[in-house]
C-alpha cells in the first residue's frame, strides 16, 4: 500500500539538511540512504517528493537504435508525460556517466508539467541549460552522449537502485547541496517531526563553538548544565 505523505511534511523535509536526515534515518538503523554520485547542478537547490522511477538496463544494438525514439511508448518518454506533478523523477543508470539519462528538453517538459526534480545516478546532456531551469537536478556529471548508446529504458515506477541505495515508488527524495536522500515513505512524518528540535539544538551548538565552548558535553549532549543552557537559548529565541 501507498503511503500519502503530507504536504506539510514535504515543507519541513524540503528546508532540512540531508547531513540531518541521514543521522535520523542512521537512528532507526538505515545506513543505506544517501545517493552515491549524484550532485547538484547548481548551487542552493532544495528537493522534497515522493519518487517516480526509471530504470536503465544495458544497451542491446538491435533494440537501442536512434529509430527507437520513433516508438511513442519509449519508456524514457512515457516516464516523462506521466510522472505526476509533485513527484520526483528518479533514474537507475547503474552508475554509468558515459551517456546522458535525459536532457534540457525532457527536463524543460517535465518543469512545464510541474514535476519536483530530476535525480540520476548517470550523467545529464545540455547540463548547463538545465542548471539554468527552475526545475533541480542531481546527477554524477555532464554527458553529451545520447542514452540509446548505453541505456535501454525498461521498468517505470517499479524499485530499482539508484547510485547504489533502493529507492522504492514513493519513498520520499530530498536533496540540498549535499546530495539526496531517500527516505522510506512511512518513516517521512516521523523524521520530518524530530528533525526540527535537531536542527534547532545543532544551531545551538554551533553558536557555542564560535563563542569558545568545547564539543565535549556539548555534542552530543550529556552534560546537564548544558540541557539547561540550551533550554534557556531556546525559550529567548
């Protein structure tokens, strides 16, 4: 069954750090979560919905022809015109940055239908226009090459693994500059709510550092005096 994540969990998720999450998902025993490879395009991209999935399988010459674009039932062109606005398309590329998993038109399309963001474990074409679109990306670099080369589209919204870590439809992409994580979708009202008080007490800390404090009894917390030195920080702000 289909978790429905709230709009205002999103919210929250969108302005939290993944350095936050992944310590909340580490936590409740998930270690796996961060994407590995893929990066922003640009800088002071934020990201919060549930995954839409594309998975790449290697290409076969016989079937991955430039004429297999002509075929308006593409797997990489049905994801584009049926992901839901809000949801995030997310691509198993198997980690190859050799060919491009989509470029400045299909993402320009994808922006135009409302979708949240792209995130790709492969490589992007006509990156620097897509840097410049409203829509955010992540991937692990450039590339010009077309996919057909490397890639044949397969399975739409079923799980796959992306920059090695199992994303499932639904589950929750949040990404920053960092990277992205995924957050198994029935875990997202639960992360979203500790991760305020976390931030918050982490802001804390970060004031004390720069005013001379040390980490120890600090970070983490163990020392009572510092709960109730926190508490006080808290209740002026």
């Amino acid at each position: 069954m289909t978790t429905t994540v709230s709009a205002e969990t999103l919210a929250t998720l969108k302005t939290t750090a993944t350095s936050t999450l992944t310590t909340l998902l580490f936590k409740r025993g998930f270690r796996n979560v961060f994407i590995q490879g893929a990066r922003p395009l640009k800088t002071g991209q934020r990201l919060a919905g549930p995954a839409f999935t594309l998975r790449y399988i290697p290409a076969r010459e016989d079937l991955d022809g430039i004429d297999a674009f002509l075929d308006p039932r593409h797997p990489q062109r049905v994801a584009v015109e049926e992901i839901p606005p809000g949801a995030v398309l997310v691509m198993d590329c198997r980690g190859d940055v050799s060919v491009a998993s989509a470029g400045s038109i299909l993402a320009t399309r994808m922006q135009m239908r409302g979708v949240a963001g792209i995130v790709t474990d492969g490589g992007l074409r006509d990156a620097s226009g897509i840097a410049k679109l409203e829509i955010p990306a992540w991937c692990s670099g450039p590339s010009a090459p077309t996919n057909l080369i490397r890639h044949h589209a397969l399975d739409i919204n079923a799980p796959i693994g992306c920059g090695d870590v199992p994303v499932y439809p639904g589950d929750i992409m949040v990404g920053d500059d960092d990277g992205v994580v995924c957050i198994p979708a029935h875990l997202a009202d639960e992360i979203a709510r500790d991760a305020v008080p976390m931030e918050r007490y982490e802001d804390f800390v970060l004031e004390q550092v720069r005013g001379g404090a040390s980490i120890i009894g600090l970070y983490p917390l163990t020392k009572p005096e510092n709960r109730a030195l926190f508490e006080s920080w808290l209740a002026a702000k």
